[in-house]
C-alpha cells in the first residue's frame, strides 16, 4: 500500500516558487523596459538624422519680454537679436516669490545657449544649469546688459563689467553676474565666441 504525504511547506510539482515567480517578473519586466528604452533611443536617433524631420519652432520670444518683466518683478535679459541661422526654442518665467526667467537659443550648428536669471545665490544657479562639479575658472570683462532704451552692445558708449566663469565636466561654460537683485547666468555647449555673441547683445526689458 502506498500513500501520498503533502508537507505543509511543499509546492506542488511543476508549480513554481513565490519567490521564482516574483524574480521571473521582475526579469520580464526588467527586459520590456530595456526594449522600450531601446526603440525610444532608436526612434530619435531616426529623427535626429532624417533631413526630411520637422524643423524645431521658433518662438518669437520679443513679445513676452515685459509680461514676462511685469510678473516677475524685474527687468528681464534677452538678446536684442539672433545671429543668423540662430532660433530660440523655449522661454518660461515664474512670478514672485520663487520668480525666475528662461531663454532657451538654438544655434546654426545646434549648439544649446541657455540664458537664467533668478533671485537665487549664483552658487545655486551654477550647480543647477551647469552642474554639481562646475568649476570656476576666472573672471572676464564683457559687455554690462544694457536697458532697452540705453546704449547697444556693439556701440562705443557700452559699458562693460566683470562676468564670473564656469565650465562643467562635460564641457559647457558658463558665465554669470548679478543684475540688481539677480543673478545672471549665461551657459552654452558650443564655443566662447558664441557665449560671447549673446552676452554683447544682452538687453533688460522692464
């Protein structure tokens, strides 16, 4: 006679583990995100090559330069023209008290330029726009952001001020000042000259 014992503890056969289902699912998990990540990344590198991919959109940013003055509490930096082939591509603001402005430039070789101006410590802003490990790395004398209705960055009259420098680990360069009550701050991934061109044409608005 033969009989057949279940333990309290035993799975029956052929009937995975709590535990070996759990890992399973994780893994299948794990491997439909990898897959996810991998047909995003593919599907921008497409579009990203493609000649025939929609232009970014240009935003005409001199429209809200004094809404953007008026909410925030303070003139605002802009450039007072692009170079040619130059887009800007995002600008946001927010009003008191955590006021802060953003210009966001495309250049013709699809380098970024960023332009922030906040209330917040230039500490702050250095370690938010171009990173935690950004260092300083001198001073350099550029064109002082000029009022609208004041001289031009390109004229003799323009005065000139003292602009702290930055670079990043991963090779952007920064610049910043204070304005007022501002902090200033000025970061591209292309060259000098670029980051140059932007600040020499810098206007306040407000």
């Amino acid at each position: 006679m033969s009989s057949t014992q279940s333990g309290a503890g035993n799975e029956p056969t052929g009937r995975p583990g709590r535990y070996q289902r759990s890992v399973s699912g994780l893994v299948g998990a794990m491997i439909i995100l990898v897959l996810a990540v991998l047909v995003f990344i593919g599907f921008r590198g497409i579009v990203r090559d493609n000649p025939d991919a929609p232009p970014l959109r240009a935003i005409a940013y001199g429209q809200v330069l004094q809404p953007a003055a008026e909410q925030t509490g303070w003139p605002v930096a802009a450039p007072a023209s692009l170079p040619q082939g130059w887009i800007a591509t995002s600008v946001r603001w927010e009003p008191p008290a955590g006021a802060n402005w953003h210009l966001g430039l495309l250049t013709s070789d699809e380098e970024y330029v960023g332009i922030e101006q906040s209330a917040s410590t230039t500490d702050a802003m250095v370690e938010e726009f171009v990173g935690e490990d950004a260092q300083r790395s001198g001073s350099v004398e550029l064109t002082e952001p000029q009022d609208t209705l004041g001289s031009t960055g390109d004229s003799p009259g323009a005065a000139t001020t003292q602009w702290q420098r930055w670079t990043g680990s991963d090779g952007d360069v920064a610049v910043t000042t204070r304005v007022g009550e501002q902090t200033l701050l000025v970061v591209t991934t292309g060259t000098e000259e670029q980051l140059r061109s932007v600040v020499d044409s810098l206007r306040l608005t407000g």
